[in-house]
C-alpha cells in the first residue's frame, strides 16, 4: 500500500511532514489540496480529519493526522533510517519540544502569515456572508478567523504578542543549541525537533522577520542555514511552497521587515 498526504504547497504544518518523507526517502503521493478552494472543509475530508485541516496521512488505508502525531508515526512504522533518538532521557526531551512547537510558536507564526503573507487576500475579495459561512464550518477555527477583521487583519497588539512567543521560542532554540553544542537542536544528529519547528522558522524568514533571531540568537541563524543546506528540504521547498513564491509584491525574504521588528523590539523592556 502507498503512502498518500493530503496537504497545501504552503503549510508550515504539511511541510514538517513532508521534510520527513524526503529525509526518510519514502515514496509517497501527493494529494495537494488548494487552501482557497476550501476541499479541507468538505464532507468527504472531514471523514479522514475531523479537525479539517492538513496534513492528513493515508498508510495502509488508515487516516493519520496532527502534524506531530504524523512525525511519531513515521517514526514508529518506517524506522530504518530514524530521526528520533534511542536514548529515552534524550527522546523525552525531543519529545518535550515537539510538545513546546505545538503549544508555542506553530499557532504564533499564524498572526504574522495572515497579516504579511498574503493569506488575507482571499478574504478580501469575499462576501461577508461568504467569510462567515466558511468560519462557522471550521472544525477547531473558528475564534482564530474570529480573531482578525476579514479586511484589515489583526490588531498590532496582537502581531506584538506573536512575535514575544517567537522571540521565546528562539531563545529556547539558541540555550538547546549551546546545550547541545550544535549543529542540531538535540546535538550531532537531525531530529524530529529540528523538523518540527524549521517549517515556522523558514516561514519568518521569507516573510522578512528574520531581524527577530539575526543579531540575538545567531546559533539559530546557523542552524537554519545548515538546515536549508539538506537535499530533502530543498527538494521539500519546491517553488510555490514558499508565500514569497506565492505572493512576490507582497512577500520580499530576508531582511524584507527589519523596520517592523525593530519598532517591536524598541516596545518591548
Ligand atoms: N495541529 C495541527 C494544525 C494543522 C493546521 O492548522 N493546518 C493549517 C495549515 S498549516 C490548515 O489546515 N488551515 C486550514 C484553515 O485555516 O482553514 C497539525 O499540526 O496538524
């Protein structure tokens, strides 16, 4: 039986998953949906995740899903080549920062990829009435659509409060590094953990927030470079993957919004 994974080009969630296919070498099926089409939120995929979002695998017939959940499974069926350590002490603190990833900044990247990423666009051009339809049909969502004006996005406050979960999450990325000594997260060897949480980093990179982690935490930088460097999440950022491949008058790379990180960073103590 074939592997498939439903997904978007574009979610940080469904990238993670597919980081690992690549690095595990798996052959899978790509059943990429298109987010503005709304087919997440239909009868027959509300069936294989009730939660109506991606990515959702397919193995032997059986749906799979929450990204995290998806990593420990891989990890469980298809162990030739592992990402997850033997040792139980050092697999528990893996585990401890997927958990973290989930809690943390996962959610946090959603407020500045709705506000900078060009995510709203599609909301702009719809109906009210349209929005509403779509928000109320959300599984888990709804008060996260609730939680932006379908026009101008969220409050800066809001966008503030993101970026301060960030900003922790790279300072516990930065203390994992040191304590590890590098170049992974967890020490010589790539991890779930660094799976786990490239996706969202890579995602502040091209939305040009990368002032955030620049000058404070440079492991971080170094660590994202090198993970950027690995064939299998080059050949997983395939172009169209990334909001600046999606959005290009919008959406700018690197360096693209220090003036808004630094306004952030003078309004913090
Ligand atoms: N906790 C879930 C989160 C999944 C999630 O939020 N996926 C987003 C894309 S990254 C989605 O499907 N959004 C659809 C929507 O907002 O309607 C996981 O890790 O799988």
């Amino acid at each position: 039986m074939s592997i498939e994974l439903y997904n978007f080009s574009q979610s940080t969630c469904s990238i993670k998953v597919r980081l690992l296919l690549a690095e595990k070498k798996l052959p899978w099926i790509d059943k990429c949906l298109v987010s503005s089409e709304n087919q997440h939120l239909s009868d027959w995929y509300l069936k294989l995740n009730p939660n109506g979002v991606v990515p959702t695998l397919i193995d032997d017939g059986q749906s799979i899903f929450e990204s995290t959940a998806i990593l420990e499974y891989l990890e469980d069926k298809y162990d030739k080549i592992s990402f997850r350590p033997k040792d139980p002490i050092l697999c528990s603190q893996v585990r401890a920062w997927l958990v973290f990833t989930d809690v943390w900044p996962t959610p946090a990247v959603r407020v500045p990829s709705f506000q900078y990423g060009g995510l709203r666009e599609k909301f702009k051009v719809m109906s009210d009435q349209t929005f509403k339809a779509l928000r109320n049909k959300r599984p888990l969502k709804v008060e996260f659509y609730e939680s932006f004006d379908k026009n101008h996005g969220f409050h800066l406050s809001e966008v503030y409060n993101s970026f301060k979960v960030l900003l922790r999450s790279f300072k516990r990325m930065e203390l994992l590094l040191e304590k590890f000594s590098g170049p992974w997260l967890f020490g010589k060897k790539y991890t779930i953990g660094d799976i786990a949480i490239l996706p969202t980093v890579d995602r502040l990179e091209d939305l040009g927030f990368d002032a955030l982690w620049r000058l404070a935490y440079p492991r971080v930088a170094d660590w994202l470079r090198n993970a950027q460097e690995r064939d299998a999440t080059k050949k997983t950022f395939y172009h169209g993957s990334r909001l600046s491949h999606q959005f290009p008058n919008l959406v700018r790379g690197a360096g693209s919004n220090d003036k808004i990180v630094g306004k952030f960073l003078n309004s913090i103590d």
